[in-house]
C-alpha cells in the first residue's frame, strides 16, 4: 500500500467518524499542521514525505496496545494542548477527538 493510499484510509476513517461528513483539504491540513498544498500532495501521492514512511515502518513494528501507547502519549503532549481557531467550523476540532 502506497503512502498516499493510507493517507485518503486515514480521511475517509476520519469523515466516517463525522457522520459521513465530507472533511475539506484546507481543514485537514490545518488540523494536522502542514498547508492546504502540502496536504493535497500527500493525499494525490505526489510528495511522499520520508518522515511518514519512518515513522509508519517504526510503528508497523510494534504490537498494536503499543501503538495505541505511542499515539495516545503523542496526543496528550501535541494535539491537546494546541489552541483552536474560533473561526473554524465543529470540522477541524472533530477530527482531532478519539
């Protein structure tokens, strides 16, 4: 499976736990901190960061109450604590919730 291919599993993933609610680029990307660019080409897979493959090579490695540790510890100490823009619609902070 290809990077960008995990990458759209991961937002459709994500829209389905919208209740089928469609997630534009520009909300994913600001969510996950790159640009509306950046994103497009992540998920079109035409820029394949080598940090993504590490990290999913590293993470593919360990069991999966492992993973669930890892991300979990990394969401406590990022995404929790990342302020939220109040122009923003329910979408943005959607996707960061479990």
């Amino acid at each position: 499976m290809d990077l960008n291919q995990v990458i759209k599993k991961i937002h459709r993933l994500l829209e389905s736990n919208n209740d089928g609610e469609r997630i534009v680029y520009e909300d994913m990307a600001e969510n996950i901190g790159v640009s509306t660019r950046a994103y497009s080409e992540y998920y079109r897979g035409k820029n394949q960061p080598l940090g993504m493959k590490v990290l999913l090579r590293m993470l593919n490695n360990l069991k999966d109450e492992q993973i669930l540790e890892v991300v979990r510890m990394w969401k406590e100490e990022h995404i929790s604590r990342r302020p939220t823009r109040k122009d923003k619609k329910d979408t943005a902070e959607n996707i960061s919730k479990e």
